[in-house]
C-alpha cells in the first residue's frame, strides 16, 4: 500500500437487498451482496477490485458513494462518516467522489449534447458560469482527448470510446479527489480499451486522482492497480500488493482466476496449469455456511464447513481469508 494519508475508509460494510416475493405475504428472502467488507485506499493510490459477475463488485462501489443506502458499516471520507451525512452534507461531499459507469451508451442522456452533460454538474454545484462555463467545458473535452467542437453534438454521434470520455469528462468536471471507475473499459473493443487505461494514468498523474477501479480484466488490473482486492459472494477473499498477488496468490479462489489470465509467452502458458473450478456458486439469497467458497474448492476441509474464515494479515500486507493458508 502507498504510505501516506488513507482516503477512503471502509469498515465492516454491508449493502442487502429484500427480494420481491410478488402479492404473498411472507417473510422475504434476503440478498447479501456486500457482507461484511472493510479496506482502506491511501490518497493517490489505485486499488484494483476483480471477481466474476455477481459478486458485488459494483454494488460495492455504488454503496461506497451512496447511490445505494448502505444496510451496515461505515464509510470514511478525510476521517468523516460519510453515512452519517444528512443530504446537504452529502451533496458537497460528491464534489469530491465521483463515478464513472461501466456502460458508455446507457450512461449519458441521448436528449443532451455533450454540453450540457459535461455542464451539468458545474450547474448543480454552483462552479462555474457564463463564458467560464463554456471555458470550462471545452478544457475538460481537451483534458480527455476530444475536441471543443464536439460540446455541441448529441451522444449518438460518439464512438463507444469517445462516449466513454465524455463520461470520464464528466466525472472530472467538479475537480474530484477519489473516482470510483466501475467497469470502465468492459463494454469498449480491446484497441480502446489501453487508450482510456493509459488516459486513467495520465490523469491520475496530473491530477493527483486515486482509484478504485473495478474490472474483470486481470492482466489490465494488474497494470493499473497498485494493490488488487478479490471478491468472492459478497466478500473480499485476498487482498495484497499487486506484483505480490500475481506471483504468489494464496486463496484457491484467486488462483484459480490467475490461471486463467493469458500469457504471451508460449513457452511459459504450455507449462502452466489451468485450473477449472467445477460447479456453480452458490446463491447469495442463501450462501452456505462456513466458507462460501468451500463447495467448488479442491482442497476444502471439514473446518471450511464449520468457521467462516477471516482476512489474516499473512505478512508484508498481504490479507487472506482462508482457513488452509
């Protein structure tokens, strides 16, 4: 972890969800998508979040800045709660946290040009006006590689990367200290998806930004991040600096998403040994007990079924929650 000032916070969080059961009255199932999880990011650092789909990752980050009230925990922001914020409060805390969506074409309003999405924000917080608003925008199409001349055009006239710009513009209009990048290069073709990374760096340089960028993309998490969490069923599993992770992971679950990654070298993916996790996980509406990730482990024990297993710090910051580690 980069030693300096922690940023963000995150203690024993929890985000549930109550399931519909349509018109029958009876006691709803619950959905635990985040259960339980606590981490800190240091200012200018970028935490790299991975996991297969459903695990919780982007409810995490959405609970993380409120767009979903959290069930438990807490969240601190500069050493402030931020859940214990009442509305005016968290409006002025969101200058300084900000998002950018996974999805380039759901995430900005067909009906508004470029202009008005990018001013949007310098609107609801008073920043800037007039001929400074104007300004304003055209330096931050700049800042993400786009032309001032595009302020006027509606998003349908965008590319999928150049979209995805506006967005990272967007996020950046009110001079934000943390961005939570959800997903940000999943929906883009693979040519894009270094140029936005590469531009995510630049401007994390020049800005002083710090990240928690979410993503399925190992190899890509490992270039960004600095340290990388996985997540398993509403848990973090494995948390460690980013070379350390890759070279040694510990938890079954994390080598068996390692395994997977593809390697250049065709010498050295001939020797390596894929490893197939057999089985589905299991439902987050009912996880089972002990362990959750015990019914596709291959090395799981009957102490796996009895204890939930912690993150135990195994040396050099490197956290694991395993019971055989």
């Amino acid at each position: 972890m980069k030693q300096g000032e922690v940023l963000v916070d995150v203690r024993n969080l929890k985000k549930y969800f109550n399931m519909s059961m349509g018109f029958v009255k009876r006691q709803r199932p619950v959905l635990k998508a985040v259960d339980d999880v606590s981490f800190s990011i240091a200012r200018g650092e970028t935490l790299g979040l991975v996991g297969e789909s459903g695990c919780g990752k982007t409810t995490l980050g959405r609970t993380l800045l409120r767009l979903y009230e959290p069930t438990a925990g807490k969240v601190f922001y500069r050493g402030q709660n931020i859940f214990a914020y009442n509305r005016g409060e968290m409006q002025r805390i969101r200058r300084k946290m900000q998002i950018i969506f996974q999805d380039p074409y759901a995430s900005l309003n067909p009906r508004m040009t470029v202009s008005d999405i990018i001013g949007e924000p310098l609107d609801i917080h008073g920043l800037v006006r007039g001929d400074d608003r104007k300004e304003r925008i055209h330096e931050l199409l700049r800042l993400v590689g786009l032309n001032p001349e595009h302020a006027a055009r509606f998003p349908h006239e965008f590319s999928g990367g150049q979209r995805q710009r506006i967005g990272i513009a967007r996020a950046l209009a009110v001079e934000p200290e943390f961005i939570i990048c959800d997903e940000p290069i999943s929906a883009l073709d693979v040519s894009i998806q270094a140029q936005i990374v590469n531009m995510l760096e630049e401007l994390q340089d020049n800005l002083g930004l710090t990240y928690l960028f979410i993503a399925h993309d190992l190899a890509m998490v490992k270039h960004i991040s600095d340290r990388v969490a996985v997540m398993y069923m509403g848990k973090i599993v494995e948390l460690s600096e980013s070379r350390e992770l890759y070279r040694h992971p510990l938890h079954p679950y994390s080598q068996a998403l390692l395994s997977a990654v593809p390697v250049p070298d065709p010498q050295v993916a001939k020797g390596r040994q894929r490893i197939i996790l057999e089985g589905d996980a299991p439902s987050p509406i009912d996880p089972p007990g002990g362990c959750r990730f015990r019914a596709r482990c291959p090395r799981a024990k009957a102490v796996c079924q009895e204890q939930e297993p912690t993150l135990r710090n195994m040396g050099g910051g490197h956290q694991v929650a395993c019971h055989l580690v």
